[in-house]
C-alpha cells in the first residue's frame, strides 16, 4: 500500500499536480504494482542456475599447475612458526 501511495504521488508530479486526478493515478500504480508482482512471481522471471565456466579464470595464465603452486605455497606459509 505504501509503495502504491508512493508511485501514485511520483505519477502526480510528472503529469505536473493536475487537480482532480488522484483516482486516475492511484489506478495507475495499482496496475503497475499487480504488472510488477505478475512477472516477479512468473517462473520464466526466476533467475537460471549459474553453470559451470569452461575454464577457470581464478587459476591464471598457468592454469591448474599454477593454481596447485599457490596452494603448495600457502600451506607452507601457515605452517612457518611466528
């Protein structure tokens, strides 16, 4: 409702606070709003699962033997004494 008021005051100031049309704008953002809840509720608007990438950026340019070196590296980092 409150979001409904709002967007009827937005359309009221667009068409430049015309006296006498509150109705046609409220029925305005009413539309807008059902418009707005019948595609976020479709199930074609849902978001598609995110595949795989073909390749793994976050590797680098060496791709999996540089990606395995960081690793050797870290594990011998957090196990070098303080």
């Amino acid at each position: 409702m409150e979001w409904i008021s709002k967007r009827a005051y937005s359309l009221w100031e667009e068409a430049g606070h015309p006296h006498g049309h509150d109705v046609e704008h409220w029925a305005q953002a009413v539309l807008e709003r059902e418009e707005f809840e019948r595609v976020a509720l479709s199930p074609d608007a849902r978001p598609v699962r995110a595949k795989k990438p073909l390749i793994d950026i976050a590797a680098g340019p060496g791709g999996k033997a540089a990606a395995g070196a960081r690793a050797k590296a870290s594990k011998a980092a957090e196990s070098k004494p303080i």
